[in-house]
C-alpha cells in the first residue's frame, strides 16, 4: 500500500518524498556536509534528520516541508527565532537553506543545519510510558528552562492560541461547566511540550517549530497531562511545577491541554493511553470552579 499525507495537497509515498528532501538539503548546504548513518522520520511525520560532518563536527540536519495552506507562518520559522532564547537548554540552529519545488506538489521545504543533541528522548512518542529515570538536578533543571522561556518576549503568535479559540474549545467541551471569561494570564511556552521532545539523561528541550505566546502554564501542563498514565511521574511534574499548575492560568492551561488530547485521539484515531485519567482530570478542575 502507498503511503501518503497532506501537505497542502496529498503527496503520495510520503516516506519517499521525505528522504529525496534530505538528500537535496544535503547538496544545498554542502559541499562540505556529509551524511552519518540512516535518517530517522520525526514521530510527528513533520519532518526528516540525520546525523552530518561539517568542518570537524557532528550536526543534524532536519528537514521539513511547510504546508502554507494549513500552517501558521511562526511555525515556519521557529527554529530560527529561537536562536534568540537564552538560559534554555537547546539546539542551535546553525544554517538554513529554503527552497521551493514542484515535484511531486508544490512545496516549500527547509533545510536547517544545528545542534546534535546526541541524548535520547525520553519517549518514543507523546505520552510518557514509563518512570522516567532522572536525577533530582534533571527536574531542577527542566522547572528553570521554562521559566527561562517564560522570561523570553515573543512577538509570535498562533491561531489556535488565541482567547476566541480557548474559548471554543472549552465551550465545545464542557459546555456551561467552565467560564469563558478572559485567559488568566499569558506568557511565552513552548508550545509542542511532551516526553518526545525531552531528552535525558541531559535535559535537552528539542523541536522549536512552535513557541510563542500562550496561557501561562501550558507547557507545565501538556507534560503533566501526557504522564497521567504513570502516576509516580505525573506526580513529580506536579511536584515540579506544583505552583504553576495551581494557579488560575495553571488550572486553566490543564483544561485546554486535555481538551487538546481527547480532541487529537477523536479526530485522528490514535490510542492515547491515559484517556480515562484525562477526563478524571478535567472532572477535578471543573469541580474547582475554573475561569
């Protein structure tokens, strides 16, 4: 069977088209970058990377298509924008060659040369599937990179981060249970936050397509939401980050996380394990009286 997905039309043997990307970022970025070991395909599909040499050192070389029909513009530029963001522990992004093509559809793609984080994720994918062995440091360390970020300004902003979107979110539901009042308060977060984008045992905080503005406290609450299905981590996230999580925006920001979650497994059919503990959590904030 063929494999396809949308960019902004459907490109067929998508797999495919991603692995002839990576090897033209190669050829514009060269000629002194030299492909080390197999790609690997992101968990999100998003994009591609590799391992290359350049001058005497390892870098990654991502690769990824922009679907500028259903993409908000940030997105396309967020690994480079947050070359600006300090006391954070991340990848750099070093250089960038852009290009359109027509083959299969047209598509922008971008190729970016940056820094090789060479721990792994802490998950394979979104949720975090079992105890995370870290170190007391690890957990001090990942609490002051987000409040590192919090203290970033951002002029970015994505459609659905806006007031009207949370709004309809939190209507859709849980109806009259929730005041649909103004956002408690807003802050700068990274806004793809989950076990996959975290590494240990060094905490490296990975794929900056998305950061901007948001509700203060969603990045707390997206790695708090996607560890339910392990309670002794759920726990030390919460421990964590246990005044962020407590507060209004905190409350809040939990609300729309688990809105998100239960959403993404309807609409795309993936098995997200924790879906009961997530309605249980939601069920909790409710009786608080969030607004």
């Amino acid at each position: 069977m063929s494999s396809s997905r949308w960019i902004s039309v459907q490109v067929p043997y998508y797999r495919d088209f991603l692995g002839d990307a990576l090897d033209e970022a190669v050829r514009r970025l060269g000629p002194g970058v030299h492909r080390l070991g197999d790609a690997v395909i992101s968990f999100s599909e998003r994009s591609i990377g590799t391992r290359v040499r350049r001058g005497g050192r390892i870098l990654w070389l991502r690769v990824s298509p922009f679907d500028e029909g259903r993409m908000d513009h940030a997105a396309w530029t967020g690994n480079v924008a947050a070359n600006s963001i300090v006391g954070v522990p991340k990848p750099r992004v070093e250089a960038r060659a852009v290009w359109a093509t027509q083959t299969p559809v047209p598509v922008r793609i971008a190729g970016e040369l940056m820094t090789y984080i060479p721990d792994p994720p802490v998950a394979a994918g979104r949720e975090v599937l079992e105890p995370v062995t870290a170190p007391d440091s690890w957990w001090c360390d990942l609490r002051h990179a987000l409040e590192q970020l919090a203290q970033h300004p951002a002029d970015r902003y994505f459609s659905w981060h806006t007031a009207e979107r949370y709004a309809s979110l939190l209507g859709a539901f849980y109806g009259e249970r929730v005041g649909l009042g103004r956002v408690p308060r807003w802050r700068t977060e990274h806004l793809d936050l989950h076990w996959n984008n975290v590494t240990a045992p060094r905490l490296w905080i990975i794929d900056w397509e998305l950061w901007g503005t948001a509700v203060a406290g969603y990045g707390a609450a997206s790695l708090y939401c996607t560890a339910l299905g392990v309670p002794e981590v759920a726990k030390r996230v919460y421990e964590t980050f246990a005044d962020v999580l407590d507060s209004p925006a905190g409350r809040y920001a939990q609300l729309i996380v688990t809105a998100e979650l239960l959403s993404h497994t309807a609409v795309h059919g993936e098995s997200l394990g924790p879906v009961a503990h997530l309605h249980r959590l939601a069920e909790r904030l409710l009786d608080q009286h969030v607004d």
